[in-house]
C-alpha cells in the first residue's frame, strides 16, 4: 500500500497568500466564490464534484451561496467546513506583508487569516484525496458565506445535503493541537420602550420620557458574567430626536449566551419579567422579541469525531487540548443539524484586528495534523 501524501508546504504556502490578497468581506464573497470554481474546474476530471446552493438560499444583501464540493470515496464521507467572508475592511486590497515566516498586512487593514487560513487547509487536503487513489477518502467540503455577521450563511444548511457522521469546521484561532469541543447557546433580544412626546419646555409634564425608563431598565439588567457559564450584554440604545422634544421611543439591543440550559431559561425569563413590569408603567409601554443565534453544543471525549482528532494529535506528538470557547461559529449550526463538528485549532493570532498575522510554520503544522487526522485511519 502507498504511504499517505504528505503536505505540500510550498502549495499551502502559495495559496493562503493569494487567498489573503483577495478583499471578500461578508456580503461581498464573490471573488472567494469565483478562486474556488477555478480550483474545481481543473480538479473536475479527477471526480471533485461542485454544487453552489441556489440563488433564493443566499443571506439578505449577499451576493454568493454557500457551495459545497466533494471527494468520491470508498470509505465512510468525513465533513470540512470553513467560510468564505472575513469582517469589513477598507477599500482597496490588503497590503500582504512577510517577513520571517510570519504573513500580515502594512497595518491598514486586516490579514483576513480568519478565514482564509481554514479555505487553504481545506483546499489542500482536497487535493491529498484526490492524489490518494488507492484508498481514496470520501470527504465533503462545504464554504460558507456571512460567518461573520452571525453564521447565515451556515443558517442555511440542512442535514439532507450531507452524508458526514462527523466534521472538523476549520476555523480555530486557538492553537494547533487545541480543538473546542463546547460552545454556548446564544440569542439576541430587542426592547421597544415607549413613551409619550412632548415639547420639553411647553408641556414637560405631558411628556413620558423613553429614554429615562430604558436607563432604569437597562440599569436593572445582568451585565457581564451572570454566572461561572452564563453572559448578558446590552449593546445598542437608539432613541430621541432633539433636546426641545421629549422622546417617545427608545429601542434597545443585547445578547444572551450560556453553557447551562437552566441558565440560559432563567435569563431569559429574567429580561421577559423586567418588560412585564415596566410594561403600562405611568403611561409608557415596553415590548420584547428574542432571535435564537445558534444552539449551543458540547463534544462528549469519547465521541468518533473527538477520538478522530485525539489519535492524530498523539501520532504526531501533540497533546490534544479539548476546549471550551465562549464564542460560536459554524461549529454551532453543524451540531444544530446533529453532525457532530468540532473546531479545529489553526494558530491563528490576533484576527478581526489590523495586528492580525499567520505563522507559515504553525499553518503547516496544522495541515499536517488535519491530513493525520482525515487520511491516517
């Protein structure tokens, strides 16, 4: 039997740089779009598949569908799963600076690592099965679009277009060797506080102040870390219109997220309760709405997908390090569809900021561990 294929270090190499060079923001993944069909459609002949998810599929405002390709195997499909979008960044390319192994931008604007990092593993083991034909892996690859705004891209997913039993989502800024294995449940909730308009100085009395009873509301809620598993924020206020005018409406936006069911249920009806109570309060009125994000998750160690990684880890010397991250991702909306998905751990250093940087040898080290990880079985 032929030995595994090993990673082409020089073929990463080139690919995150040009992936990097490449301005996709969310909404704007275009150009993403149009580097992986070029990849395809010089791999097509060697069986690689290629589906973009239909036009009426694609997040409000975007202008590219999620596409998922494919590996014909033999063996049981394993999933991959990175997106295509980076957060907002200037006008113009990135300025790709390197310098002693290290790949950032001139300091004007972000690398984009996260996530093209992910896209050039997964592209590079793509070509690791195809070029392993004798005992070829069976693997889909799905690229997502508008991560960054709240995983809607990956909101559009269902379980019908994947045959995986489990999933790496390589998106992982943590370093290599590192997994998540748990992630919170998380929601947004809106508050309507209204009140009633008046001229400031005419007719004060008259007025009820919205924005004085959205303090008060705001001042009664949980802030920060509720408890050891469990955070609230309030994000937003936006109301008023002049200072001689007495404001009528004030809306106000937080977030909810929890490890812990029970917890993530007591602050909800906490919020809930607090605009019952302010609610028909002296003449004002206060209503709520909750948007469910994503489901929460937790990766039981003995899981196959977790074991998966742990033997690789151990293969090539490193201690599998099983974490728990506060933030969500993908990972979260894979679980959501019952595909057990972990994130892989890349090394990737200060994303979503103009310090952000990859370390070529640690991006290497991470494709080597991935390729154990899919290939050694």
């Amino acid at each position: 039997m032929m030995p595994i294929p090993m990673v082409d270090s020089e073929r990463l190499y080139a690919r995150v740089r040009e992936l990097c060079a490449i301005r996709a923001p969310s909404r704007s993944e275009r150009a993403i779009r149009d580097y992986l069909h070029s990849f395809f459609s010089v791999r097509e002949v060697q069986g690689l598949t290629w589906e973009e998810m239909p036009e009426f599929s694609i997040p409000s405002g975007g202008d590219t569908a999620n596409i998922l390709m494919r590996v014909p195997g033999a063996s049981n499909p394993l999933l991959l799963c990175t997106h295509m979008d980076t957060v907002p960044l200037d006008p113009g390319k990135p300025v790709i600076v390197e310098q002693q192994g290290e790949l950032r931008t001139d300091g004007t604007s972000i690398l984009g690592g996260d996530d093209r990092a992910g896209i050039a593993l997964a592209l590079e083991i793509i070509d690791l099965c195809l070029g392993d034909a004798e005992r070829r892996q069976s693997l889909e690859v799905v690229f997502t679009v508008q991560e960054e705004l709240g995983c809607l891209g990956a909101s559009k997913l269902t379980h019908a277009q994947f045959s995986s039993s489990v999933a790496f989502n390589l998106d992982g800024e943590t370093p290599v060797g590192t997994a998540i294995v748990s992630a919170p449940q998380k929601a947004r909730f809106t508050c309507h506080v209204h009140g009633r308009a008046a001229h400031a100085a005419l007719e004060p009395l008259l007025g009820r102040n919205a924005i004085r009873l959205a303090s008060e509301m705001v001042l009664q809620l949980p802030q920060g870390q509720v408890d050891p598993l469990t955070t609230m924020n309030v994000g937003t206020i936006e109301g008023g219109l002049q200072t001689n005018v007495v404001p009528d409406l004030v809306t106000f936006t937080g977030e909810l997220r929890s490890f812990s069911p029970e917890s993530f249920r007591a602050c909800t009806a906490l919020v809930n309760s607090l605009c019952s109570q302010f609610n028909r309060r002296d003449g004002f009125s206060v209503d709520v709405t909750w948007e469910s994000v994503y489901a929460g998750y937790a990766i039981d160690e003995d899981a196959p997908v977790v074991r998966r990684f742990a033997r690789a880890c151990k293969i090539l010397g490193y201690e599998a390090d099983l974490l728990r991250s506060a933030g969500g991702g993908d990972a979260n909306m894979l679980n959501g569809l019952g595909i057990p998905t972990i994130v892989f751990g890349m090394g990737m250093h200060h994303i979503h900021t103009n310090r952000e940087y990859l370390v070529l040898d640690e991006l290497l080290d991470a494709a080597r561990l991935l390729r154990e990880a899919v290939l050694g079985i």
